[in-house]
C-alpha cells in the first residue's frame, strides 16, 4: 500500500487523515500472526486514539485501533508506528518486508510507515518510560507507566544499554528482549480490567 501525507509524517495521524490509514489496516492485521479473528468479517476500523512515544530526536506513535465485526463482540488492538527513510527503509523492506503497513511520501521524505517494535528507539522509550513511571499523552487517553518492584535492581545502571531484540515466535501478543536481563511481553489485543498475567 502506499500513502502520501502534506507536512511531516506525524500529520498521518490527524483526525482528517486518519481515514487513509484506516482503510489499509485490515490486510496489514490480517497478516500478523498475533491478530485473533482472522476468521472474521471486518465491517470497519477507526483509529480510536494515538499517543506519541518521543525517542531522542523522533518520535514512535501507540495506534489503538478499534475493530467491529459483522458477527460477535468489538476489539481493541495496540498497534505501535514507526516511520524510516533511506537506508534504514530499504533494509526495513528487504529484511522485515512483513512489519511494513505502507509506504509513505511526505514532507520528511519518502520511506516506510513499520510496526515500531522493530525500532530500537521505541523500545527503549518504553523501557526508559516504565523505569521512570512516565505518562504519554493521546488525544482521549494515556499510557500510563508503571514499574514492578525491583525493576531498576534487575535492570542495573540507567548508563548501561540493553539492546533490544524483538522475538521471533510471535502468537498472541509480541516479546522484546533487552540484552539478556529483561524480557517486555507486549500486548496486542486490549480488554478493560486487569490482565491475568499481571494478576499472576
């Protein structure tokens, strides 16, 4: 799929824009082996919020896209978006072509929109955001980020990096390794209350 945006790509995520990006998304999720219902007819999506991660010097973007069906209950799935031009696009598309949801021309240039798991600097916003209890603001809603105990004693020193390796066995949610200290087992499909493996 290819899309073209007016201004930076952040644009991509205004109101106005959304629809674009909206009407690709069912065959990008369809092919994801973490996307549940698979089996089930899609009657619409629509992006219900973003939240931007800031990275140093860019930024990742939370899509929470919200799914309704012909037959059976809504979902809510986290879809985390990157943007790369140049080199780092190329090798995106030719070493991880199925993390690619489109390309896309905008005023940052041309390049890929890919599922951020797959960029460094997300992950490691992440991880810094939990170890540091931070707040990232969407337009309807956060993320809110809260670290277990002992968190900053397993993870060492702030200096140290952990390099981020996301995990190949993709099933029902997704897995990023940070050296070989801390596993972070991201969701995908969202539901209200509190998750059982929390609650374990």
């Amino acid at each position: 799929a290819r899309l073209e945006v007016a201004g930076t790509w952040k644009n991509l995520f205004k109101r106005d824009n959304r629809p674009r990006l909206e009407a690709i998304l069912p065959d990008f999720l369809r092919s994801r082996r973490w996307f549940a219902s698979k089996a089930r007819r899609i009657k619409s999506v629509w992006i219900q919020d973003t939240v931007e991660v800031p990275q140093n010097g860019a930024s990742s973007f939370y899509a929470f896209v919200h799914l309704e069906y012909t037959e059976g209950d809504a979902e809510l799935y986290a879809l985390p978006l990157s943007f790369a031009t140049g080199e780092l696009a190329e090798q995106m598309e030719k070493d991880h072509a199925h993390a690619v949801v489109a390309r896309l021309r905008c005023a940052d240039g041309e390049g890929v929109l890919y599922g951020a798991l797959r960029d460094p600097g997300f992950a490691t916003s992440l991880l810094e955001g939990i170890t540091r209890r931070r707040r990232f603001k969407g337009s309807v809603g956060e993320v809110s980020c809260v670290p277990a105990r002992g968190l900053r004693r397993v993870r060492g020193n702030d200096s140290e990096v952990l390099t981020p390796t996301l995990l190949g066995a993709e099933q029902s949610n997704s897995s990023l390794l940070f050296g070989n200290r801390l596993i972070m087992k991201v969701f995908r499909r969202l539901e209200s209350g509190l998750n059982p493996d929390l609650e374990i």
